[in-house]
C-alpha cells in the first residue's frame, strides 16, 4: 500500500495525551485553570502583555474587528492572498473590506501599494489594516506601524501562520509575531495543521489593558461577574455572589479547559517544532534552488521564517500537483485570492483588480511541511519533484 504524505499534521505525542487526560479527571472540563495557564504561557513565548484563549482563529479575527470598533461604514485593508477569514472579520461587523495586492516576493501585502492606495483618499477613509504573515513570514509591522500612525489607522495582525516568526526592526530589537510592539492586536490559530494544535482553538495577544478587558468580555456574552465593574449599584435588585451583568452584545468565543491542556503541551516543544520547519526548508532550498522551473521562497536577512507552508512557484503547476499526487504526496494550494471568490465578486471586486496575486495563485503550490516529516519522506519528495522535471 502506497504511504499518504499530506501537506500538513499534527503532531500528538504521550505527553499531549496525558496532559488532556489530567483535566478529563480533574473537576473542570472548561471555563477552569487550564485556559488562564495557557493564556498566560503563550503571552510569555510572544512577549505580549496580554492573551485571550478562543475558540478559533476565525473567532479571533471576529472579536478583534469588534474590539476596534468596526462597523457599517468601516473600511478596512486586507490582502487576496489569504484563508477568507482574515477579511470576514470584517463583514461580521458590516464593515467594508479594501483589498490591496502583495509584494510578488514576499507574498505578502505591499506596503508601497498600501501607501498609494491611502494616499489615493482623503485621511480618515481608511480605519485599520489586516496585514497577514502568510506562510509564517513576519510582516514587518514596524514599517506598517509607522504608515498607519500617519493616516490614523489601527493593525491586526494575522499570524495565524506566525508563531515563532519574528524580523528584527531598526532599533536592533528582534520583533516577535505578537508581541504587541506595533500592532494592536494580533491572533493565532491552534488548527491541527499548525504549529500548536488544539483540535480547533484561537489566541489574540496585545500590549493595551483596555483593549484585554473588552476582548474577555466579548468572548463570554459580554458578561462580567466584577463587582467593581457593575453599571447598576444600591438598586432593588439583588445583588449576592450570583449576580453578574450583561453589559454588551457578546459571544460564547471560549476555549475549553481540554484544548487549553493540549496548546498548554504543544507550547512546551514550539520552538523545537519551528526549528524543524526551517530545517526542512533548508533541505528544500538545496534540493530546489538550481532547477530551471521551480522559484523557491524568498526571505529577507532580518526575518526569521515561521514556515507554516513551503510555497514553490511553478509554471506547470497542475502537471506536478497530479503527479505528486499520483505518488502518494498531497500537495496544496494557498490560497484561492480571496477577492475573486463570488461572495467578494458580488461587492464589486472582480478578477483581474490585483495581478500579482492572480499571478501568484496561478504558479502557487505548498509542499508537505510539519516537524514530524522523517528525513526519508524529505527525500522521497525531493526525489519525485526531481524526477517530474527530468
């Protein structure tokens, strides 16, 4: 039987399963220590103030948007070239999405056609930008920081792909994705094919209080049970250990106790697991790098690539998807640009707005990375891409 390569797993060791089986004994299945001990681990390891469990990274995006203030009549900046919920966020809200194409090295939004577009309208069009770190490379928020501080903008930051990533600003210092030095707010995703797996599960980090305190409100039905927060003092009510108040239109956004368990396990090998993919990266390069037809990922010298996804670019790239395919080797595509999905064609966005995307989604295809990829499967994929050019 022909063994099954896919493009991405998760990666479930003794300790991981242990570590759920503590909580599946203990008097707490959610809403209990497991969460808060996560929250708190992941904050650390970004170097971020604050973090908020929830339960996805689509959740993430949801209460950031509302966090901020989006609206009907919010125009908001995303990138095509991205999983769709990087820019639903801000439909939830009825906010209004603005797509701006990406640079053709780093797939990533072009901050130079990010500033013509804002240059295009009068100041204060525009509310805040959605920058992405697709396939785990760090967007350099400092730059984005310092054009959005200038047409009065807020950022959040998709680092979905991200953990682990980070690029060193012009200060010296190395900038973690999420540390909250330039952006608002940034959320990660604990899907199965990322870097930390949860089943399903979501983080938001940031460096501002009051940004924190309104997330944990937004994430339980707009909920709090803090006495000193109350908007109803001295009243007919009554007012014992039991009483708390809605005080805003929330969501049930939360991460269970035994998903907390599992990211809290996963956490302790992150950096090891990063380390891996840029191993597995470099082995790639190598392999890659001198065959007429295949354009490897770029990276600049002051980043440190999360590599969530290997993207190759490839001219023929159906021909290779199916005879990797044909060899047990499931490929993928990141992503279909979101702008000409129909939903976002029936708001006025049409094929042909944003070429380098569209350039880039036609030659665009993700080999299998994940740290529990054997060096023996490296080679037979290495083997099987050399031998569809020969």
């Amino acid at each position: 039987m022909q063994k099954i390569i896919p493009y991405g797993r998760q990666n479930i060791t003794d300790e991981d399963i242990n570590a759920v089986i503590d909580v599946l004994k203990s008097d707490f299945l959610t809403q209990g220590p497991s969460v808060l001990a996560f929250e708190k681990e992941f904050a650390k390891y970004v170097d971020a103030k604050y973090a908020v469990a929830v339960s996805n990274g689509t959740t993430a995006l949801h209460l950031c948007a509302l966090a901020l203030g989006v609206k009907e009549g919010t125009k908001v900046i995303s990138t095509p070239i991205t999983f769709a919920a990087s820019t639903n966020c801000v439909k939830y809200c009825d906010g209004e999405v603005i797509f701006c194409d990406i640079n053709p090295d780093t797939f990533l939004i072009d901050i130079d056609k990010l500033r013509a577009l804002l240059n295009a309208s009068p100041k204060g069009t525009y509310s805040g930008i959605v920058p992405v770190d697709f396939a785990g490379y760090p967007v350099n928020t400092e730059e984005l920081r310092t054009l959005a501080d200038e047409f009065g903008l807020w950022i959040i930051e998709d680092a979905c792909h991200a953990p682990g990533g980070s690029f060193t600003d012009t200060k010296g210092n190395v900038i973690k994705c999420g540390n909250g030095t330039y952006a608002d707010l940034t959320v990660f995703s604990f899907h199965p094919v990322k870097h930390i797996a949860c089943g399903e599960g979501g983080m938001i980090t940031t460096n501002n209080k009051e940004l924190y305190e309104h997330l944990l409100s937004l994430r339980t039905h707009g909920i709090t049970k803090d006495n000193s927060k109350f908007k109803i003092q001295n009243s007919e009510l009554p007012q014992g250990g039991w009483y708390y108040e809605m005080q805003e239109l929330g969501y049930n956004y939360r991460l269970s106790d035994m998903q907390a368990a599992l990211g809290l396990s996963q956490l302790q090998r992150a950096d090891k697991g990063v380390e891996r993919r840029n191993e597995i990266a470099q082995k790639y390069d190598l392999a890659f790098q001198h065959i007429n037809g295949i354009t490897i990922p770029y990276r600049a010298n002051n980043i440190y690539h999360a590599f969530h996804l290997y993207v190759i670019q490839i001219d023929d790239r159906q021909g290779l998807y199916n005879y990797l395919k044909e060899n047990g080797i499931y490929a993928q595509v990141h992503y279909v640009p979101v702008h000409t999905m129909p939903y976002y064609q029936s708001l006025g966005s049409k094929i042909g707005d944003f070429p380098k995307s569209e350039i880039y989604y036609k030659r665009c295809l993700s080999l299998p990375m994940y740290p529990s990829l054997s060096n023996e499967d490296i080679n037979y994929i290495i083997g099987i891409v050399n031998s569809f050019f020969k």
